[in-house]
C-alpha cells in the first residue's frame, strides 16, 4: 500500500478508538463515584479510602478523555505521543477487566457489555483495542511524517475497526459466556451505545443499590 492510503487507514483506526475512549472518560466524567467504587473493588488498598478513590477516577478520566482527542487531532512526533499514550490506556482497560473477571465483579472501567460481571465479551474487545492501539504506535513510529488520511479508506477502516471489536465481543461471548438478565429491546441506537462503551448499566441512577448488593454478595462469597 502507498503511504496516502496507510495515512488513511490510520485516520480511521485513531478516530474508532477516539470515539470510544472519549466515550468512556465521559461516562467517568459523568458519575465519578462508579469509577472510583470499581477502583476500590479492584484496588483493596483503596478500600474505605472513598475521597482518594474519587479523585483517582476524575485523573484517570481526564487522562482519556486528553488522549482520546490528541490521538485522533495529533500526527508526527506528538502523534505518536498520543498513539503510546492510548496504547497505555487500552493495556490498563485490559488489565482492569482481567482482574475484574477473575474476582467476578462488574467493572465500571468501561462500558459493560451485559449486565452481570465482566467477561469474555469485554475481554475481547479489550484484546482488540489494544491491538489497534498497536497498529498506531508501529505506523506512526515507522512514519513519523504520516499526515491526516482522509477519504473512502479512512471511513472504511474506521466502519472495519467498528466491526472487528463486535465480531471479538461476539467470539469473547462464546469463550467465556455469562448469565445475563432478560435484553432489552434490540435497536440500532442501542447496539452503538453498546459499541462505544456509552451504554452502561453500571452509570444508571439506580447504581448505588446495584453496587452495594454486589458487594454484599461478594464479601459473602
């Protein structure tokens, strides 16, 4: 492929991951007591310590929500900054739902996929984001002058960047299936809010009854 049409598939690539980062900094932004909960589940340290917590969830964030837009706006040496900074991001949200699905607790880290605690499907789309966070840190580092790519390539790289994560969580949800309520209704406004991580039960205003009743499960497990 020629350079132009590699600066396109980047431009997609950057601005899916963009969109879905950004999406998660903002539920964060939004209720900031979900994250920090999902922070002292994870974290024993953090345990009690619910003003340390808070202020932990609004630095995490704000840090998405800074990389999130500076991947997708940046190119050249600061580009590139951008590109190993969400890589960090999309390795820490893995990290995060892995241990969230090891202690079998849900994880306000990003948006849930069903409504029970993380698994499979949330795995995968973890794997897949940081893979394609890999892609960026590899292209921008071997073209350190890669421009802004747009046209038809990047638009389809960013719709194939949008079915490769739903393609993983459907794989994910086989490997690793979990007991989930009754779904909703199916639409096509919800299945994006599912995709973007927008769509999060965990962010709704009945959460806190939600999250002290898991708690009460798991400290009697």
């Amino acid at each position: 492929m020629s350079a132009p049409v590699w600066s396109q598939v980047d431009t997609g690539v950057a601005l899916a991951l963009g969109l879905i980062v950004g999406t998660a900094a903002v539920r964060k932004l939004q209720r900031p007591r979900v994250f920090a909960l999902t922070l002292q589940r994870l974290d024993p340290a953090l345990s009690g310590r619910r003003t340390l917590s808070i202020r932990l969830a609004l630095v995490v964030a704000s840090y998405e929500a800074i990389v999130g837009a500076g991947v997708v706006v940046f190119r050249g040496d600061l580009g590139f900054v951008f590109a190993c900074a969400l890589l960090v991001a999309c390795a820490g949200f893995l990290a995060a739902l892995a241990r969230a699905v090891q202690q079998s607790v849900p994880c306000a880290c990003f948006g849930r996929l069903g409504r029970t605690a993380a698994g499979g499907r949330e795995i995968a789309r973890g794997i897949t984001l940081v893979a394609a966070a890999t892609f960026l840190v590899v292209h921008r580092a071997l073209d350190a002058r890669t421009s802004y790519g747009t046209g038809l390539v990047a638009a389809a790289a960013f719709v194939a960047t949008a079915c490769l994560i739903a393609a993983a969580q459907r794989v994910g949800a086989h490997v690793r299936p979990g007991v989930e309520l009754p779904p909703d209704p199916p639409s096509l406004a919800r299945s994006m809010r599912s995709l973007t991580g927008y769509e999060n039960d965990l962010y709704t205003p009945d959460t806190g009854s939600r999250c002290r009743h898991g708690e009460k499960r798991s400290g009697a497990q």
